[in-house]
C-alpha cells in the first residue's frame, strides 16, 4: 500500500495518522510539486493529494481514505457507530477541512513563500539532492502559482484570518472541558481537527521533521495562539493517540 502525498501537507496528515491509528502498514511516497500532476493523473481523475494506492484500488482525498479504511480495515474504528454522533463526527470533519485546513494554508503561504529553502524543505526534504535542485530550479514559477491559488490578495489573507479565528472558537465551544469533540472515545473528527492544526502545533509525534519558521511576522502569529486551550488539546490528541499501533490482522 502507498500513500502518494507531499510530506508537509496537513490533509496527507490526516491520512497518514488514519493509516498508523489502524497499524496499517504503507509507504508514504513524497511526490515534487508541479510534476505532481503528471504523477497523480496517472492513477486519479483530479490533482490533489493525498492518493492511497491500495493494490488495483485507487482512493482520492482524506476524508474518502478514512472512508475507504473503515470499510476495509474495520479494527480501530474512527466513526461512531451511534447515527448522531457519526452526523455530528462528520459534520466535525467537514468543517476543519475547510474553515482550519484551508484557511490555515493560505495564512502561512502568504508569509512563507518568500522563504524557498523552507518551502522546498517543507515538500522535498526526503527525496534525493537532484530532486530538491530541482525544486529550486522552477521554483519562481511554482510560487507565482501557488500564490494565485492560495493566497490571492492581502484581503483574502483578512478574511481567512478572521474565519480561521471563529472556527478555533467554535472548536474550543464544543470542548467545553470534555476530553474528545464527539462521545467519549477519540474518533474521525478529533483527528480530523488535530490534523488541520498541525500546522500550527507542530506537534514532535508529528512524523514531518519541522523547522523553525523563518518569518518573524509568521512567528508572530504562531505566538499568538501558544496558550490557546484547542492548541493544547492538539497536543493532547498528538501524545495519546498518534503513536503507530502493531498491526492488525485483518
């Protein structure tokens, strides 16, 4: 089984963790940005990753992984079985992929570009020395499109930073003391929200090997929210759930 992902990447986090939780063994194989869509054509209708390869199965996007794993892989289960909490779980789920994972991205992008070691770090650090040349080599063009794509305007980087503000409140709203976002047990919807976070948390479970972010005004932001009570709950979930269980048998 292989993951097709870029190592950074919080929705190929999401996956990966979903892959360890069930001791499911897989190679996670780093793919180079902009080539990226030769490669994930090759298997998937759309470009983006994560991709699972699971022998002649090919599965697209986080949540349809989780989705896919928890039909095959039953063991470990990360979907309540009660028929509200698993509306409640995916609802959960949903709304991290678009209101933190996306609006976290654009955030950092925006400060982080002007840095290509660290963005060509942050996709490339395990492929080989010629791979990552590279990544240098159309860099200026990689940028200019990422830009486009994610970070648009400064006005757009306002809004996502307000939208990105509520929905850490809301998550902090559904906490309330409690240990986990949906019932008593860790489910989709605590990996899911801790996954779109990682990014933030930098958490050492994490398997990316992170760096110190370069911008100050990026630092600035990560500051911020230090001793936020969701960024502590993160850490939590990263301690007591992210280790690889042994694989199972099924």
């Amino acid at each position: 089984m292989k993951l097709l992902e870029f190592p950074h990447s919080h929705y190929c986090e999401k996956a990966r963790w979903a892959l360890d939780y069930k001791g499911i063994p897989f190679q996670a194989v780093a793919i180079m940005p902009g080539y990226h869509v030769i490669t994930v054509r090759k298997y998937a209708p759309d470009t983006s990753v994560p991709v699972l390869l699971d022998d002649k199965e090919v599965v697209q996007g986080s949540s349809e992984i989780i989705d896919y794993l928890e039909q095959k892989y039953p063991s470990h289960s990360l979907t309540p079985m009660d028929a509200d909490e698993r509306r409640a779980c995916l609802e959960i789920e949903r709304a991290a992929d678009n209101r933190l994972g996306v609006n976290i991205r654009r955030i950092l992008y925006y400060w982080l570009l002007a840095y290509p070691d660290f963005i060509r770090y942050c996709f490339t650090h395990p492929m080989p020395g010629y791979k990552q040349w590279m990544f240098s080599l159309f860099y200026p063009i990689l940028r200019n499109k990422i830009y486009k794509t994610y970070v648009v305007s400064a006005a757009k980087i306002e809004q996502a930073r307000r939208e990105f503000d509520l929905a850490m409140a809301e998550i902090e709203n559904k906490l309330n003391r409690r240990q986990y976002l949906v019932g008593e047990q860790f489910t989709r919807a605590d990996l899911s929200v801790a996954s779109m976070l990682s990014l933030l948390v930098m958490p050492p479970e994490h398997p990316f090997p992170w760096k110190a972010i370069p911008d100050p005004k990026a630092r600035t932001f990560y500051d911020e929210y230090r001793d936020h009570p969701v960024y502590e709950w993160v850490g939590k979930m990263y301690r007591d759930h992210r280790l690889r269980e042994e694989p199972n048998s099924d």
